[in-house]
C-alpha cells in the first residue's frame, strides 16, 4: 500500500532533499560509488518481487514472454545503469576521465565514439554481432569530449546544491528508477520521485532497493496523480523538473492546461513554468526498409525483429515501432509484409492497461469500434498502404496502443528511395526520438558513402540500424533521448538525454548496428523457446558479473 501524498508530505520531502542537496554537493566520488553500490544490493533483493508485481498489474503471469519482459526492462536495465556509473566514477578515480570501449574517430568534422559493447557486463557474448557508438555534435572533439563532468564529479569544480523533480513513466518500469539515477549521480541532483499512478505500486519497491540515497537524504518518493505533480512542479525549493511521458503533459506543465493561455503565453514566449525542465516525449517512430534482394532467412528474421518492437510491452513504448516505410517498387514487399502480419499474429494479444487504450485504439485502427474482450485484451492490428494525405493521424500523432501502419513511398532507385525518406521522416513525421532502417549488407557496402550521408542526415536521438532502437534504452550506456534543437516551444521528442554512463558532452545521436539475422534467437522474440531463463541469467550477470556466468547464459539462449 502506498503512502497518502498531500502538500505537506511534499514540503517535508523537499526540505530533507534541501539538506540532502547540500551532502550531495559535498559528497566524494568514493562516497557515491558505495551509495551506488549498496544499491546494487537493494535492487537484487526486490528483483523479483519487481517481477511479480509488473506481471500482476499488467496480466502477464501466465506469459513465459511477459514474465521476462519484466526482469529484462525493469531490473537487469536498472543494474546495467549502476554498473555502469560505477565503472565510469571509479576511472574518473583512477584515470580522471572515462574510458571507452573503443577509439573515437573523426568522421565528417564530427567526433564518432564507440559505447557498445561494454566489457564489464560481457556484452558481447549476451548481445553478439551488435555494436552502438554516438555521434557527438560537430565542435566536439576528443579533448572535450566530456565536457565538465569529470570536474564536477571529481569535485573539482563546485556543485550548487539543487532539487530536481523527476516525473515518473507509467510504462516501462525501469524508466522512473534509472532516470532518477541519472539526475542523482550526474547531474548532482537530489530528486524528488513522483511516482506515475499507472505503476505506483512499485514506490515501496523502489524506495526499499534505493535505501542508501534515501537514508543520505539524495532521494525521496511521493505519489499523487495531476495536483500533487502540479504542486511538486511549482514548490519554490525544487530547482528544476524532468518528465518523461507525453507531449500534452509537457505543454499543460510548461505553457498551462488552457489552450488559448496556452497560445497566448507562446505568442509571447513567456512559460508558466519559471524553471528549467528536460524530457523525453516519445514519437512516432519509423522503420524504413532499404529494397534489396533479401533471402527468405532475412526477411524473416527482420520481420521478427520488427513485429517485437510494435508488440513490446503492449506497444505501451515511446519507441515503438508505429510507421514502416517501403519502396513502391520493391518487388518482396508482398512477401515481407505477409511475414510480418505473420509474425505480429503469433505474438500473443496482451491486457491493455495504459489508460486510454481503448479509446485510442478505436481512433487509429481504422475500422469499428474494437472493445477490449472481457479480459481487457485489444489486438494487434498493422494497417498497410497508407497515404499520407488521407491517414496524416497516423504519421503525425503517437497512438500509444497496439496499432502500426505501412506506406509506401516512390525512389528513381534505392538510392533516391532512401534519400527521399530521410527527407519524409525528417519533415512529415512527429517526433525525433527514433528510428530503424533494415539495410542489405550489399547495400551498405556498395552504395557507402549514400548510407553514411543518410544516418549523417536523420534528426533521431537514435537509430536502429536491423534491430529495434528500444535496445539502446535497455544498453544505458548510449545516451537516451531526443535529437538536439528542441525548444520549450518546439519540444518535439523532448529535451535533453539521460544513462549516458560514459558522460559524453553535446550527444547528437546514437546507432545501434546488428547483423540482418540474430544468432542466437534474440530473447525480445515471442518466438523464443525460454525467455525467462535466459532473462533470469542475465539478472543473475547484472547483479554480479562474472565470467563464470556465461556458459549457463550461453546455453540457455542457444535453446531459444
């Protein structure tokens, strides 16, 4: 059972973050690093309860795909984050900066630095043939690459204490957790956690697993739907506000609920919110496909890939897959299509538990009113050949619910095709948070120089390159939000990024790049023959990572 949150427990949690502000700002990296490591701990022994209670509310337990789904988005992704910023506090200790795991290299007058795959978490055994690196903003070089964080984390330059309110997700249920972790451990924030009422339930579990920052007075949690938010928001001692959730919510919070204050207040450039706030809002997110002469094994495992980023989660993800982009021409749409309904119709239907589903449902679809059926289950539906001009909903806004769409668009050759739809996704499509593009191999290397100006081009925080961009969430070691250039007025995908573990400074992008066919089955497949032992295994690597794990991890994912 949750606490009751009224203004007062607010006021009392902001004035112990006040004093916990000041410890943090004068804390050593030695003392955080065992704040992180306690942690560890803490997350290990509510690991499973975490499990139990995200199958419970979202009606998974009977679902060997969905108990996994709940180890692997929920506590291995929050381990990953602490792992992680402890390996980096402890080089700033040893080294003073971060150490890669990779040389960067200037490509284009733009710093390109490797972040994946990680040695410490073996990664490359867990996630074998993938790589991710982020491209830095031009004007970033490798002298600079950091910015002052390993300064201010080093305490070499001096941090003024501050509160930080971050807003909880009601989605994924490692976001509220390692966002919070984020603002705790780098940008030196004590923070006030409001919990999203959609998985308020699991408040007891985290404030148990993240003791350590809540005894050092680094970490409070509250909960309450919009007035609690709104009151947290405008207490005059939280010093700034991180929401992730939807574009509505970050326009009623920064320019007010009213739609013609709101416009006024854009007109004039004056926000109601006197504070600074950073996001990540979600998108609309497009898959292109770049025509080749795919073989069958390929277009098969590309449509498994795909269908597992439109069913994730219920298709309750920012980064969902919701647009998949074709040549008109390609002469295997046909068939890739028929594969991919094919593969979105073994994926088990799921409960449809985010608030507005059915209604949304009822809006995207296209078709009759569909109820959910008296288990609150709503389908899958993937709606094929839109036009833009006539289906601009789909293009335009999220729809947060179990609906994706197809269009095809025209190219002289894949060439123009690809720079085309650059073009579109950039121009006509919501959002800046994501994309993917399967790309054949041949393609790659025969038309180089085509495919890097078309990654230098996209205005995504991430892109897949043959796998889902949702990964790069989970890595934590890739920075996590939208492209850059977003305004309180233009918000787009958001502002600002969080993980990040290496700290870079000015992220522009990140890529993730996989081969067109997974070997072994990866675990994110509603085809795989046992996801929760592989998921277990890989809780087991995050709690204590240990050579010794891999042969056990290893022979579970080749059963897959």
């Amino acid at each position: 059972m949750n606490a009751v949150t009224t203004t007062q427990t607010i006021d009392h949690a902001v004035g112990e973050l006040l004093k916990g502000a000041q410890t943090l700002a004068g804390s050593s990296i030695e003392q955080r690093i065992e704040a992180a490591k306690a942690c560890i701990q803490g997350v290990a022994r509510i690991a499973q309860r975490w499990q139990t209670a995200g199958c419970q509310a979202n009606r998974t337990s009977g679902s060997v795909a969905g108990r996994a789904e709940e180890i692997l988005t929920g506590p291995v992704a929050s381990l990953r984050y602490l792992h992680l910023i402890i390996k980096t506090m402890q080089d700033l200790q040893s080294k003073g900066k971060p150490q890669l795991p990779g040389t960067a290299k200037l490509v284009e007058g733009q710093l390109r630095v490797p972040v994946f795959p990680t040695q410490l978490l073996f990664d490359s055994v867990a996630f074998r043939g993938m790589r991710g690196e982020t491209w830095l903003e031009p004007g970033v070089s490798a002298q600079n690459m950091f910015g002052d964080a390993p300064d201010r984390m080093l305490r070499r330059k001096s941090v003024q204490p501050r509160v930080e309110l971050v807003l909880g997700a009601g989605n994924v249920s490692s976001i509220a957790m390692t966002d919070s972790l984020t603002k705790i451990f780098q940008d030196d924030s004590a923070v006030l956690l409001k919990m999203n009422p959609v998985n308020q339930y699991l408040g007891p579990l985290f404030e148990e697993a993240l003791q350590p920052l809540v005894k050092l007075g680094w970490l409070r949690i509250v909960y309450g739907a919009a007035v609690e938010g709104a009151y947290a928001i405008s207490h005059p001692h939280v010093h700034g506000v991180h929401i992730t959730g939807s574009t509505d919510t970050h326009e009623a919070i920064v320019w007010g609920c009213d739609a013609a204050q709101r416009q006024q207040r854009k007109a004039a450039g004056t926000p109601l919110l006197d504070k600074p706030i950073s996001s990540e809002l979600g998108n609309v997110t497009p898959w292109i496909i770049v025509p080749g002469d795919y073989t069958k094994k390929q277009l098969a495992a590309q449509a498994e890939t795909m269908a597992a980023s439109i069913t994730n989660n219920a298709s309750f993800n920012c980064v969902a897959t919701k647009m998949v982009i074709t040549w008109k021409q390609w002469t295997q749409r046909e068939q890739f299509l028929g594969l991919l309904n094919a593969a979105i119709a073994r994926t088990e239907n799921r409960y449809a538990y985010y608030p507005g589903a059915e209604e949304r449902f009822a809006q995207f679809s296209g078709g009759a009113s569909v109820a959910p059926d008296a288990n609150g289950v709503l389908p899958w539906k993937l709606r094929s050949n839109l036009n833009y001009d006539e289906h601009a909903l789909l293009f335009q806004r999220e729809s947060f619910v179990c609906v994706a769409g197809e269009t095809m668009l025209e190219g002289s050759s894949p060439t123009d095709y690809l720079s085309r739809t650059v073009e579109f996704v950039n121009e006509r499509m919501t959002g800046t948070l994501a994309v993917e593009l399967t790309v054949p191999t041949e393609f790659q290397k025969r038309s180089a120089a085509e495919f890097d100006t078309a990654l230098r081009r996209l205005r995504y925080g991430t892109i897949g390159i043959n796998q889902w961009a949702g990964l790069s969430f989970a890595w934590m070691s890739p920075p996590w939000g939208g492209y850059p250039g977003a305004s309180l007025a233009d918000v787009q995908s958001g502002i600002g990024s969080v993980h990040n573990t290496y700290l870079l400074d000015r992220p522009q992008k990140s890529i993730v790049f996989a081969p067109l066919c997974m070997s072994p089955k990866p675990v994110w497949f509603s085809t795989h023959r046992c996801p929760e032992t592989v998921a277990q295994r890989l809780l087991s690597l995050c709690v204590s990572p240990s050579i010794l794990k891999l042969p056990a991890l290893f022979a579970a994912a080749l059963r897959g």
